[in-house]
C-alpha cells in the first residue's frame, strides 16, 4: 500500500480487507470491478413494490 492509498475503518464489502480512500467502500480497483459486474449481472437488484408487468396492463386499460 503507497502512501496515497491509506486504509479506513470500514472493511471492503467484497473480500473484507480495509478499505482505501482512493476506492472507498472498497479496497482496490478489482473489488470495484467485481462489485460492478455483480450488479450489470443482475446478481444485485432493488426490488420494486410494482411488478413489470403492472405498468403494461395500466396502458391497456
């Protein structure tokens, strides 16, 4: 770790090491990249109280 990578008090949501201010939450670039492609993958999602289809059936009507 190089002195512009200082660690926090809060551990990195993917592998658990200190995070680093340049990539907080997370504690290098790799764990970002893993967290990004987690979340284009739909591994992560926000769940909705309207389902998808809702809106379609509202149009018909």
């Amino acid at each position: 770790m190089n002195d512009n990578q200082k660690p926090s008090e809060k551990a990195c949501p993917i592998c658990g090491r200190p995070a680093v201010e340049e990539t907080k939450p997370f504690c290098s670039k790799r764990c970002a990249d893993v967290d990004l492609s987690r979340w284009l993958g739909g591994v992560y999602r926000i769940e909705s109280p309207d389902r998808p289809d809702a809106e379609e059936a509202d149009e018909r009507e």
